[in-house]
C-alpha cells in the first residue's frame, strides 16, 4: 500500500515540477518530468492521470516543435 502511495506522490511530484518549468520556459526539463509522472502513473494503472499527463506531454511538444521551426527559420534568415 505504501509503494502505490508513494508511486502516486512522486506522478504528482514530478507533474508539479513540469508545471514550474514551463512557467520559466524549460521545455525540454518539463517533458522529463512528464515522461516521469507518465511512467509513475501506468506503473499504479492511474488512467486518467495517464490520460491528462499525456495530454500535457502532446502540448509541450507541441510548442516545442513549433520553437524549434521558429528558430531554424531565424537561423537561415540570418545566414
């Protein structure tokens, strides 16, 4: 009972923590952290908190994508 509790509290630790950086724009930390609380949630069969955080994850990659596109255009109208 205590390794599911503590299963759920570190999902929910580590979904928190991509909360706070994609408040400061660290994207690529955030998807870590989201990877993380992903793999915590199947590890206890939390549907809906696997639902919810990769509904996060497609997000922040999402807007990592479209960073990246942005910046590769910088790059080659500055050449």
């Amino acid at each position: 009972m205590h390794e599911l509790m503590d299963r759920h509290v570190a999902a929910n630790t580590m979904t928190d923590l991509a909360a706070i950086h994609l408040r400061h724009g660290c994207l690529r930390d955030a998807i870590n952290c989201y990877d993380s609380a992903l793999a915590a949630m199947r590890e206890q069969g939390d549907l809906d908190g696997e639902m919810q955080t990769l509904r996060r994850l497609d997000a922040v990659r999402e807007r990592l994508s479209v960073q990246d596109a942005a910046a590769r255009s910088n790059a080659r109208t500055a050449s």
